[in-house]
C-alpha cells in the first residue's frame, strides 16, 4: 500500500536518511540537509536540494554525517 492510499504524503528529500552538513556548489552556503539520494560514498558524495539562498534546486557536497540513520 503506498501512503497515498494511506492519505498521507510519500517523504520527499529533506525528511528522510542521514543527517549531514553540506555545501551548496552554487553560493557556498553550509547547512543541514537529509537525503537517502547521495551519488558516491555518504561522508563525500553529493546530492540534489533546494537552496534557499539560491532560490533553486542545486548540487550539495558533503562535508560530514551529524547523524548516521534518521527519519522525521
């Protein structure tokens, strides 16, 4: 059964997997990200998110796991 049969939301990047500190490629801007979509290795690879600052979705390296499984 998905979770729209359910009558909920699927989770979407951001709410879902490891709990890491990134660096958007496009303005520099660090933060906190979840994601379970990471391309390479997850203490260095990198991953597709929104950046507010950029007002846009960009590429994001990781520079280390704060948390190593996680879910909201």
């Amino acid at each position: 059964m998905s979770a729209d049969q359910l009558g909920r939301e699927p989770v979407g990047s951001g709410h879902a997997g490891p709990l890491l500190r990134a660096r958007c490629t496009g303005c520099g801007k660090t933060s906190e990200k979840r994601t379970v979509e990471i391309v390479g290795d997850t203490s260095s690879g990198s991953f597709k998110h929104v950046c507010h600052s950029c007002q846009s979705v960009t590429w994001w390296n990781v520079l280390r796991v704060l948390e190593e499984r996680g879910s909201a």
